[in-house]
C-alpha cells in the first residue's frame, strides 16, 4: 500500500471528520449528565457514541496502516463495560440481572475502542447465551500489580449451563462451541482471545457446571488513576478554532472545577501567557493565524515552560519530529472527554 502524503485529500479530510467526530462524542458526554438516570435515553447515546468510534476507527485504519502506525488511546474499561450492559438491560426486560462490581479508579489502559467494545459485548453475549431462562452475571474490575508492572483485571461469572472440565481447554479454539449442531458459533471467543493477546493481555476461563463460569482477563495498566487534590486553583488555556469544541470541552472541564479561558488562535495564547500565568496549555494543532505548532515553538523560544497537551487530528507519527517542543502529550481526536480528563489530572497532579 502507497503511503498517504501529509497533504493528500485523504488526510485532510480524515482531519476534518476527526473533529466533527470529537464535537459529537463531547456532546454524547454532556446529555449523558443531562439526561440523568434514564436508562432509555442512555442507551441510544451509548450506540451513537459507539458509532462515532467505530466510524473513526475505520478512517483511522485507513491511513495509519498505509503509514505504519498504529494510534491507540487511553480508555477505561470501566465504561465500555457500562455502556454495553445499559443497552443490552434496555433489550432484555429484566431477563438478566447485572451485578457490577466496579473499581471507581481503575487505571486506564491504551487501546482501540472498537477492541475493548469487541471484547465486552462478546462476553457478555456468551454469558447471557449461557443462561437458559433467567440468572445472574456478575462484573468486577480492580487495579493489580506484578513486579512494580501496573494492571487491570475484569472478570465476568455467570450462573448459566456451565462447560465441562473436558472441553474447557477447547473454548477458544475457532468454531467451538457447546451449542446445537447447526450453528457455526465459538468465533467470539477466539476473537477475544487474539485482542487481548495483542494487547499483551491474559485470559482465563473456569468452570463448574450448572454453578458458575468465570472468565478473567488482565491487561497493562498504561496510565494510572489521578486524584488531584485541589484543583481549585488550576488554571487552562484552551485553544481551538472551532468554537462548538471549544465551548463543550470548557463546559467539560469547568464541570470538574478547573478555571477556563478560551481562545481561538495561537496569537491569542501567546498574548494571554504574556500577561498572566497559567497552569496548562490545551492547543489545536490545526488554527488560523498561527497554528499550535507555530505557537508552541514561539512560546519554547521565549523559555515559557507551560505544560501543553497538543490536539490532533492527524496520526500522532506525522508530529514526532516536534519533541524538542517539549510537547507533554499529544492527544489524537477523536479522543473522549475521559481520556482528556486523565491527561490534565496527569499533568496538573
């Protein structure tokens, strides 16, 4: 496959999609606080959000496979497994009862979102195949450390059929399955053993039939949990020429408490660090006037050591030659509020 230039039509529309991707998954963010406990209601916002991943990730795959990379980003398990189980409650009628068991800070791991998603519904899919009329499905997830290595653990058990001791070193061999004969079932499991493993993940599965299955899986722990303690007096610059973005992720993050000032160009931040002090820089790569890589090398040469997370919508190997910039982190849109949320208690701590 020929490489896409950095210039080609492809790569400026992926951008462009990329930050009408982040304007709507920053919208989902706010109804989903808006719209309280209604489970309805959340559920269609969970499939568009799951959409608007999904959707990116294939533009994603387009032009990072032709340029060999490979973006990932920081995602909690702990959402994904909510989001699936609030639409498969709205399907099920009350069939299943869901018993969470959810670590509140659980370190986020690097990944893809379509992945994790794969991997959560499939589970869960199997769980609930499993449980013949009604039952339970009990999730639980916790932080784990091996050998100073952080990690996550997500365990799912059911109280459905059950596999026998026989066959249970065979379930996650293709076409498996403990089903009737006709149907050709068994690749899911397969399916989820290969993300995780390409994650450098485990999975395991136990068994006592009729009594319980449990499957747990572990993956690296790339980025912790960060509790600030007082953010109170933490300040942000955030620029970003679409003004939707702009004002969704300021109302994101004033949610939280930070201070926000917002501004459009890099003129504006160059002029705004001049005049006050600040304790983040949120920047655009793509801005009229001064775009943020311009800026941030004007700031860098003028010795202003403000911490900068750099928002892209191009793939994050495009922007590696600019690490003498002292970029702290490069966040590739579209990214979720979470994971923005993490970078700036990351930074802030």
């Amino acid at each position: 496959m020929q490489s896409i230039e950095n210039n080609s039509p492809i790569k400026h529309l992926a951008h462009d999609l990329n930050n009408i991707f982040t304007r709507i998954l920053n919208s989902i963010e706010l109804l989903k606080r808006k719209a309280g406990h209604s489970d309805e209601v959340i559920s269609l916002l969970n499939n568009i959000e799951a959409g608007t991943y999904l959707a990116s990730e294939i533009i994603e795959d387009e032009i990072t496979v032709a340029n060999n990379a490979n973006l990932t980003r920081r995602i909690n398990v702990n959402s994904v497994i909510n989001d699936v189980i609030k639409t498969f409650n709205s399907q099920l009628k009350n069939r299943i009862n869901f018993e969470l068991d959810l670590d509140p800070k659980l370190n986020l791991i690097n990944g893809k979102f379509s992945d994790l998603y794969r991997i959560v519904i499939n589970l869960i899919t199997n769980s609930i195949e499993a449980i013949e009329s009604a039952g339970t499905i009990k999730i639980n997830t916790r932080n784990y450390s091996d050998n100073f290595r952080n990690k996550i653990i997500f365990e799912i058990h059911d109280d459905g059929a059950g596999i026998e001791a026989a066959i249970l070193p065979d379930v996650f061999n293709e076409y498996f399955s403990t089903k009737t004969k006709n149907k050709i079932s068994g690749i899911g499991l397969t399916v989820v053993k290969k993300i995780v493993e390409k994650y450098n993940g485990t999975i395991t599965v136990k068994s006592i039939p009729k009594i319980e299955t449990s499957f747990i899986l572990t993956f690296p722990a790339q980025v912790g949990y960060h509790q600030v303690s007082d953010i109170r007096n933490h300040s942000i610059i955030i620029a970003e020429d679409e003004s939707i973005t702009r004002e969704l992720l300021s109302e994101l993050l004033q949610s939280y408490g930070y201070k926000i000032v917002t501004v459009s160009t890099g003129i504006e931040v160059i002029n705004l660090l001049q005049q006050d002090q600040f304790d983040l820089l949120i920047i655009d790569q793509k801005m009229p006037e001064m775009n943020g890589i311009d800026c941030i090398r004007e700031l860098r040469k003028n010795n202003h050591s403000i911490p900068i997370v750099l928002a892209s919508g191009s793939p994050a190997n495009d922007l590696e030659l600019h690490g003498e910039l002292r970029i702290q982190r490069i966040l590739n849109k579209p990214y979720n509020f979470e994971e923005m949320l993490s970078i700036v208690r990351e930074l802030l701590n």
